[in-house]
C-alpha cells in the first residue's frame, strides 16, 4: 500500500500512524504466542521470566519441563487418545463430507441452502450445547465414555469444516474438464482419479487438516461424554489449567504451537499448489 | 509305596486342589476405584491399595472424579454401561445415590471385618456414621488456615471471627465459591454458637445474617473451585486465609514447609467413605472387607491427616510416615481441635443446598 | 429455431427432448441427495437426536407421575383448597413404600426440591420410616413430616404430576409457579440467569465491537498490500487462528495474572509498585482481552474477503472528485464493507456467546458467561432439566442470529483460511 506521490504531509503522517497502529495490533495477536515459547524453558516453577533468563544465563533456562512432558505416562497416554480419536474422526468425517460435498456442488441439487446450514449447524450451534446434548443422548443410547461416542461426536463437529472446504474447491472447479476427458475417451473412474481427484485433492486435504485440528484441539464435548480411558490431551490441559498452571503446561502449549505453524505451512503449499494446477499464479 | 506314604500323598493333592480352587474363584482381576485425587488419594494408594495388589494379585486404578461421581453414577447406570467398581464419595451424595438405586445397600456387619477385639462393625465405626449404602472411611474437616508469615508474631489469627475481621486481620481470603461451610462460619462469626448454627439457618433472618456476615469481607475474597488451588494461594501469599480441607494444608505443611496453621475454631467435619455401583458388590466384596479393617484405616492416617472412622483404628494412630511427627494433633477428632467443631449438617445441605447455591450466586453476581 | 408444439424436439432415439431432460435433471437430483444422504443420516444420528433429546429433557417432568402413580389419580378430585382427605394420604403411603422398595424416590424427592426446598427430606425422611407407620395415615405422615400438613405442597405434587412442565424455562428466566399457580419472578436474591444471559450478551456485543475495532485497520491493509506481502501478513493472522483454544487461553493467564508477564514488566518498568499489581484476569477484563484475541481472526477473515472485492479505483475516483480522505472513506470505501462488517460481527457475537472454555478459566467470579452455568447445572447441582432449558434458550438465540447471517451472508460462502 504505498503512498502517493502526490500525498500531502498530513496524509504522510496519517499513513504511518495508520502502519503503525497495524503493527500493534499484529503484535497484539501474535505477541502472546511467542511469550510463552521463551518462558516453556524456565528453569523455574514459574510463569514468568525469572532474572537470569533476561540476563540470557544459559543456567536460567531448562528442558526439565519437556522432559516431565516426555516422561509422564498420563501425558503421553493423552497425546495418544488425542491421535486415535483425532484420526478416527478425521477420516470419517472427510469420507462423508467429500462424499457430501459432490452432491452438494450438483447443479440440479434440491433445498441445497437449506441442507447446506444444516450440514454447517455443528460448527455454529454452541459446543457446550452440543456437549450436553450428546450426553444427554449418548448415555441413552451406550455410547457415552466410549471412543466410539468421542469420534462420532468429534466427526459431526468436523464435517463442517470438510463440508466448505470441498465444496469451496469443487465450485471452482471446472466441469468442462470433465467433459473434455470424456471426449477424449475416458471413462467415468478414469476420469475421476486422473482428472476430478487431483484437482480436489487440496480441498480434500485441507478440510481434513480442519477436521483433525477441530478434534485435537476440542475440551468441552470429551470433558462431558468421555470416560477416564478417553482422556485426551485437551482434557489434561484443561484440568491442568484449572488446578494450578505449571509451566509442563507452558512446553505442551509450545508443542501445539508448532504443531499449528506446520500444519498452517502444509496448508499454505497445498493453495499454491491448487493455485497453481488451476493455472492461476499468485501475483 | 507304604500305606502311610501313600496316604501323605493323596492328603498333597487335596491340598494343591483346594488351593487351586482358592485360585481360581479369587482370579486376579482390575479394580477401577473412584477418588478424589492428590494427596488423599495417594494416602489410599498407599494405605489399602499396594498391599491389596500384592496380596490379592488384582490390579487397581485410580479414578480422580469423586467431585463429579454422582453425575457419572447416573450417566453410567443410564447407560447400562458401569464401568466404576468403587466410587469415594460424601455422605450426602451417598443418601440420593441410594434413593435412586444407583449404589448397593451394605450390610455392615455381613459385610466388614470386625476389629481386633472382636466388635462387630455397626458398634466400631462412629456412631450414626454407617447410612444405608455407604461405608465410613475418614472424618475429614473444612477449616480456615493462614500464612503465618502474613501476620505479625505476636498478632496471629486464632478464631473464624478473625477471618471476618479485615481491620485486625488485613488481607485476601479465599474461600470455596459455594455457601456450604461459609454460612456456618459467617454465623459463628457473628456470635452464634457452634450447635445452633443450623437452627438459625432454617430461618430466613438467619440467612440474611450469614449473607449480611459475608458482605463485610466480599471484596477480599478470591473464591476457589478446585482443593488444590487454596494451598497454592496461600503458599504464593496471594491470600492471607484460605478455606481448605484440613489433609491438604497438612499436607503442605509437613510435606513442603509451608509456614501455615490451622484455625481449628469452628472446624465443619463430616465422614467420607465407599459406596459401591449397583451390581459391583460381588467383584469388590474380598477387598471392601481388607480396606475397611482396623488395620488398613489406622494405617491411613500415617499419610494424611484425616481420622479413621473405626474407634479401634483410632487408638492405633501414631505417626507420620515420612517425617516421624505425631500424628494425632493434626487429626480433627483430636480433643482441643473438636472442641468448637460443627457437625456439618446433611439433611439440611440436602434440602437448601440447590436453592442457597442460586442465592449465594446471585449474591456473588450483585 | 422453430419451437412449434406439433413437431417437439426429440433426442437421438426418439424421446422428446423435454422428457429426456426432465429426466436427465431428476436423475441427477437423486444422484445428488444420494451422495448427501450418508452425511445428512450421519448428522441426524449424531447431532440432531440429541439436540431434539436435549429440547425433550428440558419439558419432560416424569418424576411425580410415575413415582407417585397411586396419589396423583387420587388428587384428580381434590379441590386445592383445604387439605385432601385420607385416602390421598393412604395412596403416598402406598407410593412411597413402592418407591422405597424399588429404590426410585432419589429423583422425584429431587425434583419436588426444585420447586420447594425441604421436600428433598420430606420424601427421603418419610420413605425411611414408611414401614412403620399405620393407619390414619393422615396424622401419622404428618407427624412424620410438617410438610404433608402444609396446602402448598399438595398443590405443588398436583401441579408437577402433568408429564411435562415449564418450570426449567421459568427458573432458566427466574420465574417460578407461586403456591397459586402463577407465574411470579422469583425474589431478588434468587435471580441470577437473567443477569448471566445479559452479561454474556452485552461482553459479547464489546467483544464483537472491539474485533471490528482492531480487525478492520488489519483487514484495509490485508486488503490493499501485493499479495505476496499480505499473504506474509496473512499468516500472522491465520496462526493464532489455528492454534490450541487452551494454548492461547493459557498465554493471557502467564501474560495476565498478577504474578504473570506484564505486571512484572510494569512493576520492573517502575509504572505500578509491586503492591499495587494491576488485577486483569480472573475477571471480565481478563474474559474481554483473551476472548478478544482469540476471536479477533473470525473478524479479519471475512472483513478481507469483501475489502478485497472493492476495486481501489473506487477510492480513487472519489478522491479525484475532490472528496477529501476521511470523508471519501465513510461516503464510499465503509458503506461497501458493511457486508463484511456484519459477517464479521454477526459471525464473532454468536461464537462468542457460546463460548465456555475462555471464560471459564479467566472469567473468574464477574467474568463467566450463562454457558458456565450449564456446565454447572450439568456436573455440579445435576439438574439437568434446567440446564437443557438454558442450553435450549441459548441455542434459540444463536438460531436467530445464524438464519440472519445466512440471509445475509449465506453459509456456503464461509471461507476458511
């Protein structure tokens, strides 16, 4: 956003002002998540920079923090519930929602509004709602303090997100391809995995990137229908948190952090890479 | 082979048959045991469950949701699908537990060992402590404690009415965001006696006075939620006072050092104890039997200082198993704690407990 | 091209062709609801049931009615104004010596003390010493009991008997049913839901204000940089977004509390002294700034995506017609963002209402929202029937909000990152 040339001083001022106040606020969403990287290496049991870390004192920092991680059996018991039921999830809700979606991006489509807020609703409807639904519901029906209770209810919770990713990439995509592949003699599964399957393949991988991340990350539906055997990390976190942080907490959140700066890279690649198979560069 | 070599022969067999009949209908099997965590629950672990496994061979985990076990009772029976074998729990939770079916009624003496000298349980454990479903393990205590190091030597608080007292006793306090032992407190801050504190209560000036009684230190108070946060706060001296189960601050004391001490003033102690899921009675009886004798209850309070809800187990506690210090003094049944103590009153919780919840709420929300 | 009804089109083998397209269009509305229909029955299973279970819970009442079978048929006759006659003391009696045997009376002396405390005693009290009493069991039950001999609660039994009820959604409002009959508010001291419901939507409405406030000088430079220098940015933006909820709670408690970052700094800085920390967690300042920063995202995003529609030659032109800057911007460049404007804000106010994690750990007393009182009513006071009527209301409210987003909006333009 350059200035003008013809811009005056007033407006100068105005412009810096305005980088400025931009600045800030950047800082401001992003700030809190660099402190705590530096402070997951404290030495000490506390939650702040202690002396001999501002005075970069290589006696003032420690791994003692991931290594408790490393070692706690209930920790890595969480991480692997977190896996399986984030996996789980991930997969079932991609099948459907990919399934879904191209119904969904048919022309010829009926109440495709109204099916499509329905298919969204899970994302929008209020998680403590949904929570104490499920309970409600699930313990009907033996499901509740299950793993097969916690991935269903974590893939109705991601299949939004699969839901609009795909449907995003297929409304975009151009259906004389396919056409053009049947002329030129394919058949119809030829077609779809030489032609159609490529193309969505960035959506698809997204929205699963969004599903996983959706069930790896959610507290309040396991906190109500999972048993002691689901507990996943989210869920140590969260009692953690509650009782009295200690800085383990600070090294997981560290993790996760750079857990989500990966997975925001794979995104990233996966739309330059759509971007450029559809032939448009970014600019 | 000579006759009577022969006869020794046989009589081994029946030996090894019958221990292998032993074997076979006491298979090792997992206990999953509900509890209320931290230090009380490793007291437990230590105290009933290790010898347990190493007599029995069975496998036992630990469960820390006591604090939500009446709600997982009912979702569990609900859904036809209980998988606790042992829940810790109050005796309050205990009485609608029963009501709703969702525990086993016990029969104390079939049931529990007797003590060393031969009383049978119904006249060994505290009297009116054994309800129809529920087991007395401990009398625990919620008392007041303070950071010794907040107040001046010779000035240290030593009543509940000190905790009430801002202007002698400047600081923050934290006490339990719920009106269960704080209305009893603010009354007998407000001069009424220990054993009448319930009738005032049942009245609606009563309640007015004890909400009157809060008013005056509401904004010195951070309320806690979770036992572990108080000792924490006290400890960071976030807080000068701290409302606490009497096990934790001990523990912090003896454990970690912490400068605290114990108002034992106005102290409201009730019993903690088993119950067991509709249907687990069988699976658990063997080590009910083991956990609950003289022996196992007296062997607790070397690791924490809650008091053994048997009278023989009582006598028996001696002192504290890391540090060698004497026990008793710490136990809220000890003479000169008990003397202003206030049984808490569980019928009464039972009836006002959801409606004093929304008005202390609405009272926090002013 | 001649159209003429008498010789209509036909297709290669002799179909005409409006058949053979009506067909072709239906068979590819059935191929489209088939690929649909796993997920839509998916969906019904695992998230409509039990949001209808949940609607259901909050009017079901079966308490009284089956508990108490035998002494709601023998009320049907009372007349409410005097106490009722033996025989409905004969049939509690019975009732309650049924229930004490099946071990069923937990729930309705439970749900009797919702509507009047002292009942819970009363029922549990009574049921303990049913087997001893005996005929007339008028006197001997209220000998047991004060309760039996009051007007009040008979009517309160005849009331709750019907097998549905309205008292959750009148306590979730804190109304309740006066010995009469009507409708009252509840005292003073009693009321806290309505105080909960409007705080959770007026910190709602600042919070949504102050991520329009701060995501729209974001979104306007987003908006107007070369893309390869917003797509940089853009990831400042999309990384606090795809990180851990608790991560970034967890960072405003280190950076908030009193012990934590920022105070530190102040104190080392010489702003504060070190007795005179600032207090900005565990209250709703500390609900207001993380709920903030972490729902800032869900403004930027839409916000940009219509910035970015806005050719920058409008500006321009309205510059070069002599419009000066400010006036330029509100004349022209604001009202074509009010779409993204309210996207974003309709988008941030219903998450935020929902929202039951953040305030949770940060709220504190003054900071927690009607949602933390469901999940109170759900694990701690267990009653559920209140807390699914909160929990309907809520949702009620977030329907509204959601149908106005989609007609303006529409749903299916969300876009993710």
């Amino acid at each position: 956003m350059a200035l003008p040339s013809y811009a005056t001083r007033g407006e100068r001022i105005w412009h810096y002002l305005f980088l400025s106040l931009c600045a800030l606020i950047f800082l401001f969403l992003i700030g809190p998540l660099l402190v705590i990287i530096p402070l997951s290496f404290n030495a000490e049991p506390y939650f702040t920079f202690s002396k001999a870390m501002l005075q970069l004192d290589p006696a003032g920092y420690s791994l003692r923090w991931y290594e408790e991680f490393f070692t706690s059996p209930e920790w890595l018991n969480s991480i692997k519930n977190s896996f399986i039921v984030g996996i789980a999830s991930t997969l079932l809700a991609t099948v459907l929602g990919t399934i879904a979606a191209l119904g969904l991006s048919s022309r010829h489509m009926p109440a495709r509004g109204a099916i499509m807020a329905l298919l969204i609703s899970p994302m929008i409807v209020p998680l403590i709602i949904s929570a104490a639904a499920m309970f409600f519901f699930f313990s009907k029906i033996n499901l509740a303090q299950t793993y097969i209770g916690v991935v269903l209810a974590h893939t109705a919770l991601g299949i939004p997100f699969v839901v609009i990713t795909v449907t995003a990439t297929l409304s975009s995509f151009d259906t004389t391809l396919i056409r053009a592949a049947h002329s030129l003699g394919a058949n119809p599964t030829r077609t779809f995995f030489k032609v159609i399957l490529p193309l969505v393949t960035p959506g698809v991988v997204s929205g699963a990137l969004f599903a996983f991340i959706t069930s790896f990350d959610e507290v309040v539906v396991v906190l109500f229908i999972a048993g002691p055997e689901q507990r996943t990390m989210p869920i140590q976190m969260w009692s953690g948190i509650r009782e009295q942080i200690s800085p383990t907490i600070l090294a997981v959140a560290t993790l996760l952090v750079v857990l989500s700066i990966l997975l925001l890279t794979t995104l990233e690649l996966l739309r330059r890479r759509n971007e450029r198979l559809r032939g448009v560069t970014p600019g | 082979m000579s006759k009577s070599s022969f006869i020794k022969g046989t009589g081994i067999t029946v030996v090894t048959m019958s221990a292998l009949a032993v074997a076979v209908s006491a298979q090792a099997q997992t206990l999953n045991i509900v509890s209320w965590g931290g230090a009380y629950s490793e007291s437990q672990q230590k105290a009933y469950h290790e010898p347990w496994m190493k007599k029995s061979g069975d496998e036992i985990v630990n469960i820390d949701r006591s604090s939500n076990a009446l709600a997982g009772l009912r979702a569990q029976t609900q859904a036809g699908n209980v998988t606790w074998d042992l829940v810790d729990m109050l005796p309050a939770d205990a009485l609608i537990a029963c009501a709703e079916g969702l525990i086993e009624p016990i029969d104390h003496d079939a049931l529990l060992a007797k003590s060393p000298d031969g009383t049978p349980p119904s006249e060994d454990f505290i009297e009116g402590s054994l309800d129809e479903c529920f087991i007395p393990q401990i009398v625990y205590s919620n008392i007041v404690a303070f950071n010794t190091e907040m107040f001046p030597e010779d000035k240290q608080p030593s009543t509940i009415a000190d905790v009430f007292d801002v202007e002698n006793f400047p600081g923050k306090r934290t006490l339990m965001r719920k009106p269960i032992n704080n209305l009893e407190w603010a009354l007998v801050a407000d001069g009424v006696a220990p054993e009448d504190v319930y009738d005032v209560l049942e009245t609606e000036e009563g309640i007015q006075r004890a909400f009157a009684k809060l008013d005056t230190i509401k904004d010195q108070v951070i309320w806690w939620e979770e036992g572990a946060q108080p000792p924490q706060l006290l400890a960071d001296q976030e807080v000068a006072f701290g409302s606490a189960y009497n096990g934790r601050i001990f523990n912090a004391m003896v454990n970690e050092d912490q400068p605290f001490e114990i108002i034992w003033d106005g102290q409201v102690f009730e019993l903690d104890g088993w119950v067991v899921p509709a249907g687990k009675l069988d699976k658990v009886e063997d080590y009910l039997y083991y956990a609950t004798d003289t022996q196992r209850l007296a062997d607790q309070a070397k690791y924490i200082s809650y008091g053994p809800a048997r009278k023989s187990s009582a006598e028996m506690v001696s002192t504290h198993a890391e540090t060698g210090i004497a026990m008793k003094p710490h136990m809220p049944t000890y003479g000169p704690n008990f003397e202003t103590a206030i049984p808490k009153n569980n019928e009464f919780w039972a009836d006002h407990n959801d409606e004093l919840t929304q008005r202390f709420d609405a009272w926090l929300a002013q | 091209m001649s159209d003429s009804p008498s010789t209509p089109l036909t297709t290669a083998d002799g179909v005409p062709l409006k058949v053979s397209l009506r067909r072709a269009v239906r068979q590819s509305k059935l191929k489209a609801l088939l690929l649909v229909a796993p997920l839509l029955l998916f969906l019904i299973v695992a998230f409509l049931m039990p949001i209808g279970e949940m609607l259901w819970r909050s009017i079901d009442n079966p308490e009284v009615s089956s508990s108490l079978p035998r002494t709601v048929v023998a009320l049907e006759q009372w007349d409410g104004e005097s106490l009722p006659g033996e025989p409905v003391y004969a049939a509690l009696a019975e009732d309650l010596k049924a229930g004490q045997k099946a071990r069923s009376l937990g729930l309705l002396s439970s749900r009797l003390n919702y509507e009047m405390s002292g009942m819970r005693s009363a029922v549990m009290g009574t049921a303990r010493r049913i087997e001893l009493i005996e005929p007339p069991y008028r006197e001997a039950l209220i000998d047991i009991n004060d309760a039996w001999g009051e007007i009040d609660t008979w009517r309160v039994i005849q009331r709750e008997s019907s097998p549905y009820t309205l008292s959750y959604y009148l306590a979730a409002v804190d109304h309740q049913y006066s010995p009469s009959g009507d409708i009252v508010a509840v005292p003073d001291y009693l009321q806290i839901h309505g105080t909960l419901f409007w705080r959770t939507f007026w910190m709602s409405g600042v919070i949504t204000f102050l991520t329009l406030l701060l995501g729209y000088p974001v979104a306007f430079l987003l908006a107007n940089l070369p893309l390869r220098h917003s797509n940089l940015l853009m990831i400042l933006v999309l990384l606090p977004f795809w990180t851990s909820l608790l991560v970034r709670t967890t960072t405003w408690i280190a950076i908030l509390q009193s012990q934590g970052v920022l105070n530190d700094m102040m104190v080392a800085l010489g702003v504060i002294a070190d007795e005179a920390r600032w207090q900005m967690i565990h209250n709703k300042t500390g609900t207001i700034i993380a709920m903030t920063h972490i729902l800032l995202p869900f403004m930027i995003l839409p916000l940009y995506s219509v910035m970015k529609t806005i050719p920058p030659s409008y500006m321009r032109a309205a510059r070069s017609l002599g419009g000066r800057a400010f006036l330029s911007f509100r004349r022209v460049y604001f009202p074509l963002t009010l779409p993204g404007i309210a996207a974003g804000g309709i988008l941030v106010f219903i998450l935020s209402i929902g929202y039951y994690i953040t305030p949770a750990l940060v709220g504190g007393q003054s900071g927690r929202f009607i949602t933390n009182y469901i999940a109170y009513h759900m694990q701690t006071s267990l009653n559920w029937g209140l807390a699914a009527a909160i929990a309907s209301i809520l949702l009620f409210v977030v329907i509204v909000f959601y149908l106005v987003f989609n007609r303006l909006v529409g749903v299916d333009k969300v876009k993710l990152g």
